[in-house]
C-alpha cells in the first residue's frame, strides 16, 4: 500500500531519520537525498531506494517497493557478494538474518539489529545521516550469542545498491608506486568488478573509494554520481556488482581474500566505517562534499580545523645523507623563505647509511649526530622553525639490533622463505609486546625531545602473514589485528603529544584511506614529484580526498623519477594547490631561486586559507586535454584562487578563457594575476563575467602555468 510522507505515521518531516512503525520503513534523509529501507513481510530489510531526495514522496510506493536485501547472509537462494559468510564449529555454514529490533540512539543515528533465523547470532547495522554532506556513514558489529564458536569469512561494511538503470559507469583510483591514485573508468557490465587490496595496507594499486554514474552521463558539475569511501588501512574489497536485475550493489569491507575471524561465544567483531553518497552536482560536488565531511568530520584537528604548515624535508636534497652541521646550513636558508617546519627524513638513527641497515634502532647516528638531535632542533627553533622527524615503526632491516634481539618479532610463516622488500621485514605490531616496545620507544623520542612533526612512513607490502604465537586457526586475524594496532599506535602516541603534526606516507600514497585520515594530519602523497604527473596524480587524490591534507613538494630538477625539467614557477603552483613543501638541494640553490621561492612562500600563506579550507572546482582536467585548470573559492567566497597550467602547445593553439565557478554573480571581484599572463591585467570584473566570459590566459609554449587571486570587492 502506498504510504505518503504526510501521513500521521510520519510526522516530523524535518528529521534526519523518518520512521514509521507500523511500515517497518525508514527513510534516511540528506540535504539532497534519500535513503530507504523497509522490513517486508519475511522479516528480510530490503533496501528500497537510494537517491535524490523525495521530499515528501510515497515511500513505501508498491513501484519501488521490491529493493533488494539490505545487508544478505550467505544462506538460501543468495548468489550476490554476501554482507556476511561464517562457519560454525559443526561446520553448518547457512546464515539467514531476519530483522530483530531497531533503536534511534539519536537524531542522526539507526541501529538496526538482524538475528540469524535460528540461532543468537547478531548484526547490527549502525547508520548515521551526516545531513549537510549529503552523506551516511555505515558500519557493522557482529555478535555471537550462541553457545559454540564460529568463524567469520566475511563481515562487510556494508552494501549500497543503486537503482536500476540501463547502464551504469564506474570512476575508481588505480596505479602503482609513483604513479598512484589514477583516474580509471569503465562501465559496470554484468557481473562483478573487485577492486582490493590483499597487500595489507590500502596500496598504491588501488583505493577504496568509488563513483558511479549513469552510463557516463555525469561530468565534473553536471549530474547524478553516488560514491563511497571506505576507512580502512589494511587489506579492504569493494565488490561492484551488475545483477540480473539490472540494479548495481557496492559491497565493502575488509577483504575476503585469506579472511578468517574465528568469534568465541559472547565476542564480536566491529567493521570499519563505510561512507556513502549521492549528489547530482557532478563529481566535483561529490568530492566537495567528500572534502567538507573529512576537514570536519574525520581529521584529528575536526574540532578546530588547523592550517597546514608550509614544511622543508631533506629526502631529495641529501638522500640518507643527514649531519648536524648540514642541516644547520640548510635550516638557514630555509627559514628566510618563511619556511615553518624542518623536517629530517630518512637517514638519522641507528646504522642507516642506505636502505640495507638500521630500521628499528631509533637512536641517533653519533657519526652524523655527534651531539645527539638537541643542537640541531635547537638551532631549528632558534630560526622560528619547528622541527619535525621521519620514522618507520612498523618496519626492521635485518641488519639491526633490534632484529638482532628479536628474530621472532616480524611476519612469517616459520621454516618458509619470507621476502624482503626495499631489505626489510614487517614487525607484528599485533603481538602486545612489539607494540608496547614502539609505544615506548616512540614515546621517549618525543618526549626526550622537542619534536612538532612526524612523518610515518611504511615502505613494503605485507607478505608470508604467518603470526607464529597464536593458534592456527587465530593466524588470519593478523589482517585485521595488524590494522587494529596501527590505528591503536597511532591513537596512543597523538594523545600523549597532542601538539605534533603527524603526516602519514608509504612510499607515497600507499596508504591513503578514511581510516588513516582519521589519526593523520596530512599524507605524502607520492614518490613522483615531477610536476606534469602531479597533475594527475593530484587531480586523482582530489576525487576524494580534500587538498589540505596532500603534501605536495617542490624538488629539484632534471626530475628524480622522470627526467624532466621545468620551470620554478611551474613546480610552485602544483605544489601550493596542495598542503606546500620543499624538498630541494638549498645550498645549491642561486640568490634568485631563493628570492622567488620566497615570493611564492607569501603568496602561498596570504592563499592558503583559500586553497586548504576551501571549495574545490576542477575546471579543466589533465585527463582531457593539455590544459589543467583548478579553482579554490575560500569559505564565505571572499577569496578565490585560479591555477592554470599548460602542458603542452601545438599549431600555436591558445587555451580558450577559464570560466570560473562557485562565486557571487552579482559580486564585484578584483583580479591580482602573479604574473603577466592574464589577458587585461590586474582589474576589477563581476562574478557573472567570471563564469559566463571566463579569463583568457595567454599561455604558451610548453610547461607555463600562472595563477590569478580573486578578491570579493563588496
Ligand atoms: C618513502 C617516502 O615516500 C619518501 O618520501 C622518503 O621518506 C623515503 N621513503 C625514505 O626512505
């Protein structure tokens, strides 16, 4: 029976959750959207429809009534990716979750709990609208109240189902080392796409986050996309699936792949949080909104949102090669540039001259360090710096003394080959005591010193995950266990130095997620600074996750990774569209290189508010053409910054005008172009010619790039 919104049952059509009870229906509301769910006849919740918002619309109308199991059992007639697979100790493997109750913690939050058809078995599913995101978070706890244990081969994090629809397109992130977290779309055939990382950290192959739109009818500001992301650090599945039907399931959670969680009567297992939303503002709406959500809702500062600092690192300018008295040299020339954080990177501690020795012995090298850490943080402070450090906790080279003592702390299968990558193996932070001796560790070196930036780092995959210690049938908890302790790790250290800013790396963007995000501050986001793959690489990282938080270098040239040179000014702009670092050879470096990057050190703090706090639009893709154009517009719309770059010119072509988005029509802008690139200069223009004429810009040749500050004039 067709049930309208303003019937009695459904009273407060302002609230976030509507219920009506005597339905079994829930309709969970965003600003723009909707999201429905119903208990049919069987006791099976069925998810009825995710979508625009129906603003008061029938909910239980018979046309959509059908939907699709909202969170299945492997059990019956279920051919679809399950939410949830388990063995029982008599080896029965049939789960049927039928609804059991429901509760409303709070206006943003539904709890609904399934029961397996016979037995004390639980899940209960945890949704939270976060209305003005236009997103819903999801997460899982499975319980066993029964008497005998069982082992989980799958708990997801959920399952968001599209509606039908004659064709459906995927937008996913892909790559490897140096070239992570590219652009990668192809239509959602039927059947099954898996993205996933089995390598236990997120990886640079793959990123758990997802668009979908209709048969590619969405672009950057136009048209319906519904995304996810999933927050999880280790190894994560998101299984795409086509049914029959013709509607599309998302199914995510912690990988399936080698998963075996065994829960003994009375435990239970909690999944990470998975995120979901809808917009028909195009992808950049879903990332603006994925941005908002993350600066205010995930990141450790959400409660009072800092500014990132402007950040020196010594990696590309010295390699391994770190020394009291060359840091002292490089700290003086950085700090003249309005540099705010010197940061050691690799090199500093224990025998590691190279890659091959000392991971694991976080003492100062007295060869490089002859008076300990103290003089050069001094000295760094002295210059108005803080002074930041890198580390590798979850890694050891064999050669160490740590290893030394403790063979037995690292991943393996005993009497089996084990790999060594980049010359290290992992510890297993899962057993108490490697954790207790990082914690410790850790702790004292911030302690013993005055440290206000660390950089985690994490180099390798995850191989041969034996965990010799545990029962057999325990082992694969590792996976989960692993994760666990890293985001425990984590948690322990920031809030016994609450002042440091930790960022997050693995070799790159090899760990880029929610989860990770939750408890770092910012993430290096690839070995490859070359600036014309940064555009991608960045324009790939921005689909989901918000520019504060990418770390972005300027480095020297010929590039490290790629051989190519380009200008100063071209590697500045790519790099302040993120949060900006330096990490160049500064000894070397002429008195005009100095006084420009000087300059654009300033610039970037009188924007940085804009760029880091800001709205993104994406005005011209480096996918697409030769020209890469991205438009930050400030909180408020007060300021607004455009970053132009050019690629490459053939046939003497010019770029056609930038037409700028996201300001006031009726507002009057004035223009500061950096440079002499602007077509008419420096002047004042309204916000409808911004959007409808756009700025010309005369670009040219190869590699040229400019950007222009936009200040609201009334
Ligand atoms: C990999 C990181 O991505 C680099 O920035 C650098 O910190 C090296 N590790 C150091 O070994």
């Amino acid at each position: 029976m067709a049930m309208t919104l303003g019937s009695p049952a459904l009273p407060d059509l302002s609230a976030r959750i509507l219920e009506d009870p005597s339905e079994k229906l829930w309709a969970l509301e965003t600003r723009s959207s909707s999201y429905v769910l119903r208990v049919d006849g069987n006791g099976v919740l069925r998810n009825l429809f995710w979508g625009a918002r129906l603003g008061g619309g029938d909910y239980a109308d018979a046309a959509f009534a059908a939907g699709s199991e909202e969170y299945p059992g492997w059990g019956g007639p279920v051919f679809v990716e399950a939410g949830l697979k388990l063995t029982r100790a008599d080896g029965v493997r049939d789960v049927v979750l039928r609804y059991h109750s429901h509760r409303q913690p709070d206006p943003d939050r539904l709890v609904i709990r399934l029961k397996d058809c016979n037995e004390e078995i639980f899940v209960n599913l945890h949704y939270r609208v976060f209305e003005d995101y236009d997103l819903l978070g999801k997460r899982v706890a499975v319980e066993n109240r029964t008497s005998q244990s069982i082992t989980l081969e799958s708990a997801q994090s959920g399952v968001w189902r599209l509606p039908p629809a004659d064709s459906y397109r995927l937008t996913h992130l892909a790559g490897h080392w140096g070239a992570e977290l590219r652009l990668a779309q192809q239509p959602i055939q039927p059947g099954m796409i898996v993205l996933d990382s089995r390598r236990g950290k997120t990886s640079h192959r793959a990123n758990p986050w997802f668009a979908i739109d209709e048969g590619g009818r969405a672009d950057e500001d136009r048209g319906e996309v519904w995304f996810g992301a999933l927050a999880w650090s280790g190894n994560w599945k998101l299984a795409v699936e086509r049914t029959d039907a013709g509607d599309v399931r998302v199914v995510g959670g912690m990988n399936t792949f080698d998963f075996a969680y065994p829960l003994a009567p009375g435990e239970s297992l909690e999944t990470p949080h998975f995120y979901g939303g809808y917009t028909s503002g195009g992808f950049g709406q879903a990332s603006r909104n994925l941005h908002r959500f993350t600066r205010n809702e995930v990141l450790p500062d959400r409660a009072s949102p800092q500014l990132r600092p402007v950040v020196y690192n010594s990696w590309y300018s010295v390699y391994f090669d770190v020394n009291e008295s060359l840091l002292k040299r490089v700290a003086d020339r950085a700090a003249p540039l309005g540099v705010e954080v010197f940061a050691i990177d690799d090199g500093w501690f224990g025998e590691r001259n190279d890659d091959t020795a000392g991971l694991g012995d976080w003492h100062t090298n007295p060869e490089k360090f002859p008076n300990g850490l103290g003089p050069v943080i001094e000295h760094v402070n002295n210059l108005g710096m803080k002074f930041g450090i890198w580390i590798e906790p979850e890694m050891v080279n064999p050669d160490s003394d740590l290893y030394r003592s403790h063979p037995d702390w690292v991943i393996n299968f005993p009497g089996r080959p084990r790999s060594e990558s980049r010359n290290q193996l992992v510890l297993n932070i899962a057993r108490e005591d490697v954790k207790e001796h990082l914690f410790q560790t850790f702790d004292k070196l911030f302690s013993d010193h005055k440290i206000e930036y660390v950089k985690w780092d994490m180099n390798r995959d995850i191989t041969e995950p034996g965990w010799p210690g545990v029962a057999p049938e325990a082992q694969r908890t590792l996976w989960v266990e692993y994760v666990r302790s890293l985001y425990e790790l984590l948690d322990r250290l920031r809030e016994s130095h609450p002042d440091i800013l930790f960022e997050t790396c693995s070799g790159g963007g090899g760990r880029v997620d929610l989860g990770i995000i939750a408890r770092s501050g910012q993430i290096w986001t690839s070995d490859n600074t070359d600036p014309l793959d940064r555009l991608k690489l960045q324009h790939g990282f921005s689909l989901p996750y918000p520019p504060k938080i990418m770390m972005s270098w300027v480095t020297d040239v010929p590039d490290s990774h790629n051989g190519r040179t380009t200008s100063l000014k071209y590697r500045f702009l790519v790099s302040m569209m993120g949060s900006l670092g330096l990490s160049v050879a500064l000894e070397k470096w002429p008195e005009e290189d100095l006084d420009y990057a000087q300059e654009m050190i300033a610039l970037y703090k009188e924007i940085r508010e804009t760029v880091q706090h800001g709205d993104l639009y994406r005005l011209a893709s480096p996918w697409q053409g030769e020209t890469t154009a991205n438009q930050y517009v400030a909180e408020g719309g007060g300021q607004s910054v455009l970053f132009v770059f050019r690629h490459s010119q053939q046939f003497r072509e010019r770029i056609p005008p930038i037409r700028l988005m996201g300001l006031d029509p009726n507002a009057s802008y004035l223009l500061r172009p950096i440079d002499d690139k602007l077509s008419g200069g420096a002047r004042a223009v309204s916000g409808a010619y911004l959007a409808a004429h756009g700025l010309a810009l005369d670009l040219v040749g190869d590699f040229d790039a400019t950007a222009v500050v936009i200040d609201r004039a009334n």
